[in-house]
C-alpha cells in the first residue's frame, strides 16, 4: 500500500520539475502575443511602417526635388504626371509629402524624446525621495499643467526664436509634466512592493534601486505614453509650422504646406487636402498602435 505523503512529495517534485524545464513567459512576449492579437494595433504599425520606410526611401520613390521652384508649374491638379498635384510655386506635393515624413516623424520622436527625458527623471526623483523635494517637482508639474500645451510652446519659441529644432524643444518641454506625474504615480505604488523594501534593507544605493528595480517595472506606462505622445508632438509641431514658428520655408513640413495653400482653398483644394490626410493618417496609425500597447501592457488583461 503506497504512502499518501510520499505520493504527493513526488506530485510536488514532478510538478517543480515541470516549471523548472518549461521557461516562464516573460510580460514583454506575453504583451507582443496579445499585440499581435489586436487587428487595430496590426494595423497602426503596418501603417507607421509604411511610412517610416516612404521616410527612409524618398530619393527612391519620388521623382522631383521637393525644394525647388518650377513657376511654369504652379497650381496643377493631380494628374498622370504629378500624382497630388503642385503648389503655387510649381513644386509637386507628392514629393513634398514624403520628404516631409521625415521631419514629422523627427518632430514626433525627438520631442518625445525630449519630454521623457525631463518627465521620468522628475518623476522619478519626486516619487522616491519625497518629501519637500517632492512637493517642489509636482508644484512646478502644477504650475507648468495650467497653461495649455500650444501656449506654453509658444512662449518657449517667443523666447528661443521660431526655428524647427526650437519647435522640438518647446514641443518637448511643454509634454513632459504629464510624463512626470505619471512616472510619479508609479513610482509611489512600486516603491511600496517587498523586492524594493528588501533592497533597501540589504544596502543598495538608492540610485541602483531606482535604476535596475524600479524603472523596469515602470516602463510599460511610459511606453504607451510616449508612443501616445508621438501623434501628439507631430500635431503640435504642423500647428506651430502652420504659424510660422516651427520649420521655415521651402522646408517640406506638412504644417507648412498647410500654411502654404490656406488661400487657395477654392481654386487648389489639393494644396490643403493631401497634407492633411497625411497628419490623419500619421496620428490614427499611431494612436491605434498606442491604444494596442495600452491593452497590451495592461496588467489586468494578466491571467
């Protein structure tokens, strides 16, 4: 007759080898798998795709040079010749549209850039250590929220000067408190788990628990931001363009080309048209990519 406890000591021995021999799944492949499962973020990132690689390609794909003026030109409708037509300088839109993806792809990503840098480690800083310094940070988080982001932007420009890298740093700038207040938040929630009480109990510098215990497990948050802060900076940037204070002319800058064809509404509707499908496809691709990274990551879609 066979030992009730000795059949499940070799239950619990088999069972240990069998999570021993099968590798967990990591919450980054679990997020990939449940991505790939989710037809609008497919979508968003075969369209981004695209476009980054029409970025990537344009001296390839395009036929003209998207800075130079041909006044014979001007005002074409799209035809066989010149797909999306010409503005009023004789310059074919359809390369000026894929020129352009670069800039609002490097708009998009540098301020973002930009934004994370001054948000995380803001955050960062404000949600670990606490106290006055903590309320200092989120204080000038506060004041910085109570000015509307294009507005903040503007008085960056009216003070560094209207260029294209100065509408990356206003851009940037103006995005990062919500990336600090978000950091914040989830900083204060891991910093209350045993493994960062554990560390500190056993000497670890507060840098190094902030660095390899801390911000790993912060990062899926501030990746659905930041990707969600792509579109964002990229219609902030055309807005600024639009108004003269970002790219300047003949730059290839959607914005701009908006700004260029605001007076020939009626008798070139293309001049208008094309870019700004451009920025609505540009901004769905990635919001729908976003929105998958948010589903994704969510820890309550775990099993």
């Amino acid at each position: 007759m066979s030992n009730p406890r000795m059949s499940l000591r070799a239950l619990d021995s088999a069972s240990l080898d069998k999570s021993e021999v099968e590798p967990a799944h990591s919450l980054w492949m679990d997020a990939l798998r449940r991505l790939v499962r989710n037809p609008g973020a497919v979508a968003g990132a075969v369209l981004l795709t695209l476009l980054i690689l029409a970025a990537i390609l344009a001296p390839y794909i395009t036929r003209y040079d998207p800075v130079k003026m041909v006044p014979s030109e001007r005002l074409k409708p799209p035809s066989a010749q010149y797909w999306l037509g010409t503005d009023p300088f004789g310059r074919d839109i359809y390369t000026r549209i894929v020129y352009g993806s670069r800039i609002s792809l490097r708009m998009g990503i540098i301020s973002v850039a930009i934004a994370s840098l001054l948000g995380v480690t803001g955050g960062l800083i404000a949600g670990y250590v606490g106290g006055r310094l903590d309320t200092l940070i989120m204080r000038l988080v506060d004041i910085t929220l109570a000015f509307p982001g294009i507005l903040l932007a503007l008085v960056i420009i009216a003070v560094l000067g209207p260029s294209l890298f100065n509408a990356m740093i206003a851009v940037g700038i103006s995005a990062s408190p919500t990336y600090a207040r978000v950091t914040r938040g989830m900083v204060l929630k891991t910093k209350a788990e045993v493994y960062i009480e554990s560390a500190v109990a056993i000497g670890c510098r507060p840098l190094r628990i902030i660095l390899r215990h801390i911000l790993p497990n912060i990062l899926g948050p501030i990746v659905v931001v930041a990707t969600l802060g792509v579109a964002g900076a990229i219609i902030s940037g055309a807005a600024l363009s639009f108004l003269g204070l970002g790219a300047t002319p003949p730059t290839p800058e959607w914005g701009l080309m908006l700004s260029d064809g605001r007076n020939y509404l009626r008798a070139a509707w293309w001049i208008t048209t094309f870019p700004g499908v451009a920025i609505v496809i540009t901004v769905l691709s990635i919001n729908l990519l976003g929105d998958g990274l948010r589903d994704a990551l969510d820890p309550h879609m775990q099993r």
